[in-house]
C-alpha cells in the first residue's frame, strides 16, 4: 500500500485559513475603526451644533436682558410719571377748594367772632379766633356743622380774658374740610 503523507497538506490549509482569518480580523477592526470614527465624527458635529445653538441663544437672552432693563427703568420713570399726574390731578380737583373753604369761613362766622389764624395741614384745619362770649363759639361750631364743605369742629382751647371792659374767649378749633369731589368720586365706586 501506498503511503500518503497529508500533513504538509493540511499545515497549508490551516496556515491559509490562519492567514484569512487574521484578514479578516484586520478588516473588521478596520470597519470597527471607521465606525467608531465616524459615530465620533457625527456626535461632535452634534455637539458643535448644539454649543453654536447655545451660544445664539445666551446672545439673545443677553440681549432681551437689556432690554428688560430698560423697560424696568421705564416702568420706574412711569410711575414717577403717574405720581406726578395723580399730583397735578389732586391739585386740579382741588382747586375750587380753597375757594369753598373761605367762602365757608366767611358763611358760617357769627356776629361777634373773630379769626386771628387759620393753618390747614392736609384736610385738618386749626382756627384760631376770639369771640365776645362761649355762646358765639357755641354758635360757630353749630355752623361749621351744617355747612356742607365743613366738617367735624372739635374744640381744642377755650379761655376767658379780660380786655378793658369786655370779656373775651379765645379759641382754637380743629375742624375737618369736605372734599366734594373725592366723595363723588367714591360714590361712583
């Protein structure tokens, strides 16, 4: 029989297939490498979109933020502005006021009272005055009174002096001014 060595036969089959598989493991680490590089690739494409995205927008919130200043410091010169027309407005509708308060005055003094001051201090007015007796000052707070722009006498001083032959009371009287308008105003509300 005929003796048939196979060995080197298959020492080259395997050194083949060995020398394959190393091929094939290079091209597949080289598919991998490209992949790894090409997933790299499109995330730092992402991440350089989304940073100039960023960006754009931190530039916007700047600029609205400025902007916003600005329209806080025109809400803060608005309200300066309000305050002032609610001023001018008051002392437009309180013109006729001071007016009324005289004309007041002058209606309901009696006969033998005399005003010597007269301050005021928001709507609170202090009279000071004398008459030739209690009664008369008794007579004055009954028509501040009834009158329609005053309101509310309190009798703060009342003393008694004597001046040559008359006697005299000197007074001071707390008394409150009506504001028509800020009443009609309110009744509208």
């Amino acid at each position: 029989m005929a003796r048939i060595n196979l060995l080197p036969w298959r020492d080259e089959l395997r050194k083949e297939q060995q020398t394959n598989f190393i091929i094939a493991m290079l091209v597949m680490l080289a598919i991998t490498g490209l992949i790894m590089g090409g997933v790299h690739y499109y995330y730092n494409n992402r991440i350089d979109y989304q940073q100039s995205r960023n960006d754009y927008l931190n530039k916007e919130i700047k600029k609205l933020d400025q902007q916003i200043s600005k329209i806080k410091t025109f809400e803060a010169e608005k309200k300066k502005l309000q305050a002032h027309l609610d001023i001018i407005q008051r002392l437009q509708s309180s013109r006729s006021d001071i007016v009324h308060l005289f004309d007041e005055a002058v209606r309901t003094l009696p006969e033998g009272v005399y005003l010597s001051s007269l301050s005021q201090k928001g709507n609170k007015l202090i009279i000071n005055g004398s008459a030739q007796s209690n009664a008369r000052v008794s007579s004055y707070m009954w028509n501040i009174e009834k009158s329609d722009w005053l309101t509310d006498p309190k009798l703060n001083v009342i003393s008694t002096s004597k001046q040559g032959r008359d006697r005299v009371s000197n007074f001071t009287l707390q008394v409150v001014q009506v504001n028509k308008k800020a009443q009609e105003t309110e009744k509208k509300e």
